[in-house]
C-alpha cells in the first residue's frame, strides 16, 4: 500500500513538473519564451504541480476510471486546464 501511495505521489508529481515546464516553455509567442526567467518556470511548475494533484483527486473521488492509466491521464488533464485557466486563455 505505501509504496503505490509513493508511486502514485511521485508520477503525479513529474506529470505537473513536465507540464508546467512544457506550457511554460511552448504556450507563449517566441519573444515571451525569450524573456521567461527561471522564477516563472518554478511557478509553472507549482501550478502544474496542483492541477496534477487537483486531476488525479478528482478522478479517484468520482471513481470512473478504475485503472492507474486512466488516473495519470485525469492527472494530466487537471494540470493542462489549471495552466491554461491560470494563463488566462
């Protein structure tokens, strides 16, 4: 049980890095991506982090997606919608 509550924790947590890492660097104009910092690259990675988070929860809670598959794509779902609404698109 403990350790597929940290594999859980840990997959979900690369998905939100991964994600906002990739919004941060492919979801703007070229002359955006040119003055991003390392800053706002840690903070898209937070707020990937927590649509992660938001996602997976959200899908265990409703439970209809029984397979771990279905939960990290749910986790990958919550995290591109909390960047985009965080972007404000």
């Amino acid at each position: 049980m403990l350790t597929t509550a940290m594999t859980n924790f840990l997959i979900v947590l690369i998905i939100g890095i991964v994600a906002g890492l990739l919004f941060n660097r492919y979801g703007h104009t070229w002359l955006a991506r040119q003055l991003t910092t390392r800053q706002s690259d840690l903070t898209a990675c937070l707020v990937g982090i927590a649509g992660a988070f938001i996602g997976f929860h959200l899908a265990v809670i409703v439970g209809l997606l029984p397979t771990p598959l279905m939960l990290y794509l749910a986790a990958i779902v919550g995290a591109v919608l909390v960047l985009w609404v965080w972007r404000g698109r």
